[in-house]
C-alpha cells in the first residue's frame, strides 16, 4: 500500500476502498451507493448519493436525511436539557399526550389561545375548533406552568 490507497472488489460488484491518507473506509457499488466512515473527521455517511448522514463530533450525534426520518419504537424516550421541535407542521398524536408540572408551555398560535385560557372547544374527533376569546398582544404567549398543574 505505497499509495496509502487500496480497493477490493468483489464479484458482486461492491468496493472496499481504504484511503490511508484521508483516512477512511469506503463500501459501495458501482451506481453510487455508499457508506463512508470518515476517521478523521468522524463522520459515518451512509447514502452518499442521496444526502444521508450520521455525523458524532465533539459529543454531538447529527443525522441528515433530506427524505426524513422515521424512528420505530414501543417505548421511545428522549432527554435533554433543552430538547427542540421545530417544523412548518409540527403534531404531537396519541391517546394522551401530557406535560410535566415544571414544563413551560408557549402557546405559538394565536388558535391555541383557548386552551391556555381554559376554554375547552372540542369537536368529537378531539380537534379543536372555533375562535379564540382572548387574542394575544404577541405571536407569542408563555405561562410558567403547564395546564392542569
């Protein structure tokens, strides 16, 4: 290995390149398909092609997948901090879906208002519906507490 790079290929068709000066470890096809690990950088991307990566550095995990992300689970659990749900269409589904006695709860929607002042607008279905009573000087509105606490 002179070159500090060496690639093994199989029958099928599949790559294993090792760049020693780069410092990773390659295995894909021949269409493009490919899973890096990236020593140097420590970075593990699993679909080159299409953008998907999972990227660990300095303690922090990022994954990138421009299709989305679909995790499984019968109990899933997430900690943190801070932990931030972001989106243009953001839904929160179950049978019950609560929050904690010390959760601040910010109510972004001025259709939301309802909820934080108490008045309750539910269709069967559990979707709320109708006006708002109180509207807010801000896009904004917090309480200290969450409902029902």
């Amino acid at each position: 290995m002179s070159s500090g790079r060496m690639e093994i290929k199989n029958s099928t068709g599949h790559v294993v390149t090792l760049d020693e000066a780069a410092m990773t470890i390659s295995i894909g096809d021949e269409q493009g398909d490919t899973i890096v690990f990236d020593a140097k950088n420590r970075t593990l991307t699993l679909d080159v092609r299409n953008g998907v990566a999972i990227t660990v550095a300095g303690g922090t995990v990022s994954i990138n997948a421009p299709a989305g992300v679909t995790i499984r689970s019968d109990a899933l659990r997430l900690e943190g901090a801070s932990i931030v749900a972001a989106g243009t269409n953001l839904s929160l589904e179950g049978t019950s879906v609560m929050l904690g006695d010390s959760a601040a709860v910010r109510l972004v929607r001025e259709e939301l208002i309802d909820l934080y002042n108490g008045h309750r607008h539910l269709d069967a279905s559990s979707v709320l519906t109708g006006q708002p009573t109180q509207q807010a000087s801000k896009s904004t509105c917090c309480t200290s507490k969450a409902r029902g606490s």
